[in-house]
C-alpha cells in the first residue's frame, strides 16, 4: 500500500510517502524552530500561520521527492488530533482537499498512534506490546493489546519529559528546544549533582516538574554561595534523575506485565542518546522480549510515522468522510 501522510500537529509541517508501512519513500519536514525560538516556544497563531504558507508546498515536494503520481497513492493520512487546534486545522483541510480531488481514502491519525507506529518502520510489532510515549507534550505508559488498541497505565502528574527539557534548558541558558542540547552536554558531563526525587502516587505515573524546580533551585543556591559548577554535570544530574524516573516505572511494567512481546519508544525524546543506553540495557536484561526505538529522523514530528499509523488504520477500514475536522483533545482511548 502507498500511503501519503500529512502531519501539522504544532510546529513541523510535514508530508511523507511511504510503501507497506517500512519504506520511506519521502519525508519532507518544514520546520519553524527558527521562527519560535525568539519565543522560547512555540506561538501557536504564528504556527498556524506559517502552516498555511506551508502546506502545499511541503506536499508537492513529498509527492516529487518520491517520485510518485498521486494516482499512485492508495490512502491519505493526516494528523487529526490531538494538538493545537489552528495548526491541525491546517493540515486536514489539506489532506481533505487532497482526497478529494483524487477520489482517496481519507484516514484520521492519532498524533501519539503515529509516534508509537513510528517502530513499526523498524520491525513489525508484536502484541501485547508496551509503548513509552515521551515527547513535547505527553509522557505516557501505554498498553497496546492489538493494533490501534491503546490503554493508559501511567501519565505524568504534571510536566511532560520534553517540556522539562525545554524548561531546564532555558534556566541554563541553552535556547529552544533544550532537548538535543541537554543530551550533547549530558554526554560531555558526570551525574554529580544531587537533585529531588520525584514523588508520584500511581505506581507507573512519572512527575517532572520538581525535578525542573530542583535544576532552578540548585543554580540559585550555587549563585548564592558563590559556588562553581559546570553545564556539563548539571545537564548529566539532570538526564540522569529523568531517565531514573523513567525507567524505573518501565520495569514495572515489564515485571508485572509478563506476557508482553515487545518494548517501543516513541516521541521526540526517543532521539536521546541516554534513553537509548537505557533500551540497550534493558535489551540485555530481557532476553526474550524484543526493545525497538523509531528511526532518530522520525523521533521528532513527522508525517512518515502518520502514513504508517494511517495504513494500519485504513486496513481496519477506520476511513472518513468531508466532514472530518480538527478535534485538539482527542483522546488515545
Ligand atoms: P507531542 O508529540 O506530545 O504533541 P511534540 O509533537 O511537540 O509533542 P515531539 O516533536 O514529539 O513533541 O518532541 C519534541 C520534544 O522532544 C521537545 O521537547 C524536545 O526538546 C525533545 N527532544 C528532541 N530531541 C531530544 C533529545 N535528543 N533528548 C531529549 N529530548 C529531546
Ligand atoms: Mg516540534
Ligand atoms: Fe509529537
């Protein structure tokens, strides 16, 4: 099946063609980190905005980059939620005007169902499978009995992992988004610091905000005291006490859900070097499990991972119509 996905969700306008789930035939990825930086984030009317000026565009470079016709294509994906409601808007009018003109199938995609399909680039999944969602907005431990099928078990309390990136980066001064920056440090730097544990209540939810707190107040205190200390090892303390919090409710779940398969990563956060040390030992740890993090250029927003999310869901025959609209709260399940 060719599969065209269109991705607009916050502030990447995207289209990508893919074949049988696993080719990526075309990713084309506009982003507006440029624009927002001056912001420290993300202006959503600036972003719907520069959406518009965007799209089609995005979209006649996915179709020629894969050197496809649009005769071709057998499904048109987008993005349906959740997310900011004018940049959504964006990208399934497109998708919806696209399907209309050449009479194809129109799909709705779950934004964090795309970032979860994103292994399905890797290898094909395996049910029941866990998923740890970790992006800009949402942290979250699913449970996935079968395709499309996606139950909560834990969520953060508060802030999103990649928000804490986001957040941290700014009190040290790094720029937007702080997450690839953080991990480039972290690298160079040893956990020596002590930071506050988080506290949670579920036994698989994660809470991030103290943490954030906890990088503010350590900087604070240094300045106070006149003590030094180096980006380096504040950056590691920092990935180190996140991946803890992290992990930590990974092995939960894998030990009390011993029938599971198979272990995915997905989101922004999934690029970290750290994070994937992590998979690495938990690999080795869980020999008869399989442990897939998505390829690093379809960790972030995409629309590669929205064309396979879509194809599973144009096999159940999860197809829409002209009406279909934005809907920004759209719940997994
Ligand atoms: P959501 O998917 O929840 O709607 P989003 O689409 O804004 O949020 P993504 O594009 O999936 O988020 O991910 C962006 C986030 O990933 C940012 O917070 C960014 O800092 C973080 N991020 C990107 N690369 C890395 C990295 N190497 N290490 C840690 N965080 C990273
Ligand atoms: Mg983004
Ligand atoms: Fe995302």
């Amino acid at each position: 099946m060719l599969v065209i996905g269109i991705e607009s969700s916050c502030d990447e306008t995207a289209a990508a063609v893919v074949r049988d789930k696993k080719e990526i035939l075309s990713s084309v990825i506009a982003s507006q980190i440029d624009t927002h930086k001056a912001f420290g984030g993300v202006v959503p009317e600036v972003a719907s905005r520069i959406h518009v000026e965007n799209i089609s565009g995005v979209i006649q470079q996915a179709i020629d980059e894969a050197g496809i016709s649009m005769e071709d294509v057998d499904a048109v994906a987008v993005t349906a939620g959740p997310g900011l409601v004018g940049c959504l808007h964006v990208g399934v009018q497109g998708a919806k005007t696209l399907a209309a003109v050449w009479n194809k199938p129109l799909i709705p995609v779950h934004h964090l169902a795309g970032h979860i399909y994103a292994n399905e680039l890797v290898t094909d999944l395996q049910f029941p499978l866990v998923a740890l969602v970790v992006s800009g907005g949402n942290s979250e431990l699913v449970y996935m009995k079968d395709e499309n099928s996606f139950e909560i078990l834990g969520q953060t309390q508060d802030d999103a992992i990649g928000e804490a990136y986001d957040k941290v980066a700014r009190v040290m001064g790094l720029g937007y988004p702080g997450g690839p920056v953080i991990d480039k440090l972290a690298q160079q730097g040893k956990a020596v610091y002590d930071l506050p544990e988080p506290k949670t209540q579920g036994r698989y939810d994660f809470s991030f905000s103290g943490l954030k707190s906890g990088v503010l107040q350590f900087i604070k205190r240094c300045e106070r005291k006149g003590q030094t200390f180096t980006q380096e090892d504040l950056a590691a303390s920092f990935q180190k006490a996140a991946l803890d919090e992290v992990f930590d409710r990974v092995k939960l779940v894998l030990e009390d859900h011993p029938e599971v398969k198979q272990f995915v990563v997905g989101g922004g956060v999934s690029a970290n070097s750290g994070l994937r040390a992590r998979v690495d030992e938990l690999r080795q740890e869980y020999p008869d499990k399989t442990f897939t993090v998505p390829p690093m250029r379809c960790c972030t927003d995409n629309a590669a991972m929205i064309a396979v999310a879509g194809e599973i869901a144009a096999e159940q025959g999860r197809v829409a119509d002209a009406r279909l609209t934005a809907d920004p709260g759209w719940e997994i399940c």
